[in-house]
C-alpha cells in the first residue's frame, strides 16, 4: 500500500468551514473508596455492587461528556468496571478512558473517562506528588470537519486530589502539591483550554494553595472559579448553595457525616475558557452542585425534602458517596482551529514534511542537535509509533517505515530535549 502523508491545513480564517456549535458537560465527582475496602469502608457498608447502580443513575442524569473522578481503588480493574458497568452499561461503547497511574503508590488513585464520539486522548502526563498522583490529561476534541482538513481544539484537564485535613502542616502539604501543580503548567507553557478540578480539601480560598492556582504569577495560566465565590466555605451558610460534603448528618462508620458545610469539590477554568478564546467558552450560570438547593446547610440530602433533582438521583447521591459532583457546561465551536496549547510556536521548532516512497514517513527537522522523541497517534489518541531520533545538524532528514498503518489522520508529535515539543497533523492514504 502507498502511503502519501499530507500537512492538514492549519488555522486561518479562510479555511473555516461552518458548523453549528456543540455543548459539552464536564462532571467532577469523589467516589468515596469505589472498590477499595478500608477498616471503616467495607463491603457491607460501601458495597460497589451497589455504588455501581447509584452511579448508573447518576451518569443517565447528568450525561458527562468529560468524567473526571477521585477515590477510585487503586487496583485497574476498578477502571475497567465502571467503564462496562457503568458508564458502556447499556448499548454500545460510548465511553472510553485514559491510563491507570498511581506512581504514588496512594490507596486511591484519579482517573478521566470520556466520551470518545467528541473527544480523543491526545497525551498524558503524571505529575510528581508524594501523596497521590496528579494528572495531566490533554485531549482533542473531535470536530465533524476534522477528516476534510481541519485543524481542532484542545482541551488540557488536571485532575486533582489534594491532602485533606486543616491543619498548618496539612495546609503546608497542598501547598507544595499546587506548586508542583502549577509549576508542571508553566514550565510546559500549557495555557489556552485548561480545566483544573477535583478534591480540592480546603476550607477557603485564603489558603495559599487556592491563592497560587487563581493569582499565579503567571496571568495567562492563572484559574478563575466560573461561580466566582471566594471566602470563607467551611460551616458558612452563606456559602450554603455550593457546598459538596457531606450529604448526611446521622453518624456513619464509612461516610463522613456531619451535613453539607464544605466546598471541597470544584471546577476552575483558564480565561481561555472563560473568555471563548480558543474555540470552548463557559456557558453562563451552568456551574452546579448536583443535588444542592442552598436548603443543606449543616443538613442532609435528603430531609427536608429535595426536589431540585428526580427522587432517584437524589437517592442515588445520598448513598454513592459523602461528595456531591459539580458540573459546568461548555460550548465548543467546532469551526475553530487552534495549536494544541501546551505546544511551542511553530517557529520553535520546524518540521519540513517529505513526500515518502512507498510506506515511509519523511521529514526534516530544522533544531538545534539532540535526542528527539518522534510519535504518531492514532485519531482514538493510541500511540501507535514510537522512534527516537538524533539529530546531529539543523535540517537532517529522517524516514521511517511505516507501511503497517493503515491510512487514516494521524498526528505526528516531536519532542526535543527540554522542549515541550510540536506536532503536525497528517493523512495517509
């Protein structure tokens, strides 16, 4: 078979192609140990038989596009359950997820599902962290004009878990995870679309991790609450509207208790999105708490009576988890290209494509000497090939043999030593 790679034209006004506009929903949620037995979780008090049932009801309620969830147990196999229990349960394989990691060798660990008729993986990352994994998970948005040409959007999600706990030590500790949160970000210059959500654990936004994620030094990777509530959160009714833990107030040896008094859960977005800048702009008053009326402060879910969701859904939270999920909603204009944002200018480093022979990819790369990273990924986010390539002069040529794809888009990904590296898509048929 002849592969004949061609550069997919990149962004400018006049290669738009009209196209109506998309909504995509983004959840949150805490899963209160999903599959993990502790001395006070167990199998009969938090049993995933049935926390597989809550969160089915859950899913078909809210229909998240992006699923990014905490405590989850750390045995893959977890991941793999909600997938086909849950979230694939009913007809057809809607949703895919991204790689279990747990480098912290944490109880619990993070992970993303996604909903992979919209989106792709395009590439992740684990960000160092001595109490749980933070994760970095870029993915591309899949555009109906993306196969006639178009470039696409990119959306980079972190995933947290901070420590838990108020104490100035524990304080301290989220401190130094924010720093290495935001520290990944700027030195990858990954800005644009980001969403940075999770178990955030503090009380309020005086905490100087919270300061460091919304008053970075930086402006352009700065996260703004789309709600825009700073304060104090904790045992505040005037905060009573937002708070995500703890559903129930009668003492229970798995769930915290206590009622609803804490704003642990959120979702912050970069002014990209807030702003519209890059093709995803927040939708106006979407931000929401599910199961939250402002009628819980320091009460459960459930008395007095909840009407703001189905009873069942109701029902379903109350007994899932000692978390509410928080949700937002944004609007994708699929007519809009732009670089993925976590990547250099073109300028930075160039590639010069080159008409191959037969099943050969072929480029030039015009950089300064190095060991260089050279990737292609599949339209579903797979890497399907890997090289490292030395270049010993600006514009060496390079050929690979790659007549054991099929024809299809691709996207080539270059990365050089100490650079966050570029990448071109291609279409070989």
């Amino acid at each position: 078979m002849r592969l004949i790679l061609a550069l997919l034209v990149l962004f400018s006004s006049q290669h738009l192609f009209a196209a109506g506009k998309d909504t995509i929903t983004v959840m949150a949620y805490n899963l209160l140990f999903y599959g993990q037995t502790t001395s006070f979780c167990t199998d009969q008090n938090n049993n995933v038989n049935f926390k597989d049932g809550y969160l089915r009801t859950i899913v078909s309620h809210t229909q998240p596009d992006i699923f990014a969830v905490n405590e989850l147990g750390r045995n893959p196999a977890n991941v793999t359950r909600i997938l086909e229990n849950v979230l694939n349960a009913g007809e057809g394989e809607k949703y895919a997820h991204a790689t279990h990691t747990n480098t912290a060798n944490s109880s619990i660990v993070n992970m993303l599902f996604y909903n992979k008729e919209k989106f792709g993986m395009h590439s992740e990352a684990v960000i160092a962290n001595e109490v749980r994994d933070i994760n970095l998970y870029t993915l591309y948005y899949r555009s109906p004009d993306l196969a006639f040409g178009q470039d696409t959007i990119f959306l980079s999600c972190i995933v947290v878990h901070f420590k838990a706990g108020s104490s100035s030590s524990d304080q301290q500790r989220r401190l130094v995870e924010a720093q290495a949160a935001m520290g990944y970000i700027d030195q990858n210059n990954i800005k644009g679309n980001l969403l940075f959500m999770g178990d955030f654990n503090m009380n309020s936004s005086f905490e100087q991790a919270y300061g460091l994620i919304t008053y970075h030094s930086n402006e352009e990777i700065r996260l703004i609450d789309p709600i825009d509530k700073p304060g104090l959160w904790y045992n505040n009714p005037d905060m009573a509207p937002y708070h995500t833990q703890s559903p129930r107030t009668a003492n229970h040896s798995c769930f915290v208790s206590g009622g609803l008094d804490d704003r642990y859960d959120q979702i912050l977005a970069s002014a990209g999105i807030m702003e519209g800048q890059r093709g995803m702009q927040y939708i106006d008053g979407s931000y929401a708490t599910l199961g939250q009326d402002g009628l819980r402060y320091n009460q459960s879910l459930v008395s007095p009576p909840n009407n703001s969701e189905p009873e069942e859904v109701i029902y379903a939270l109350y007994n899932m988890s000692d978390h509410l999920p928080v949700l937002i909603d944004i609007e994708v204009s699929p007519d809009f290209a732009s670089h993925l944002t976590s990547l250099p200018d073109e300028k930075e480093m160039n590639i010069s494509l080159v008409n191959p022979s037969r099943g050969i990819l072929a480029f030039r790369l015009d950089m300064g000497p190095g060991v260089y990273e050279v990737s292609l990924y599949s339209i579903n986010g797979d890497r399907v090939f890997r090289r490292e390539a030395s270049l010993d002069w600006s514009g060496q040529p390079f050929s690979y043999d790659v007549s054991f794809l099929p024809g299809g888009i691709y996207l080539l990904s270059i990365k050089g030593p100490g650079q966050s590296g570029v990448s071109r898509k291609l279409i070989m048929f």
